[in-house]
C-alpha cells in the first residue's frame, strides 16, 4: 500500500508541475486535497 501511494503522490506531483505552471500552490492545493482523500479511503483498508 505504501508503493501504491508514492506512485499516487508522484503522479499528482506530475500533474501539477504540468498544469500549474500559472499558479503552482493551487494545484499543488487540489492534489493535497485528493491525496488525503485517497488516504483516507485506503487507511481502513490497512488495519
């Protein structure tokens, strides 16, 4: 689970670097978001 999440956070990374070449902080905001609502879908599924 912890290879599947890195590999997440380094796709929304990508992402934003790619789409947020006007205003950074907002993507980097908007893949924040989705990577603690990911989170905390995936963080029943651990334990």
């Amino acid at each position: 689970m912890a290879v599947l999440m890195t590999l997440l956070a380094i796709s929304f990374v990508n992402l934003g670097l790619a789409f947020g070449g006007r205003n950074p902080r907002l993507h980097l905001f908007i893949a924040g978001g989705c990577l603690m609502g990911l989170g905390l879908m995936i963080y029943p599924l651990e334990f």
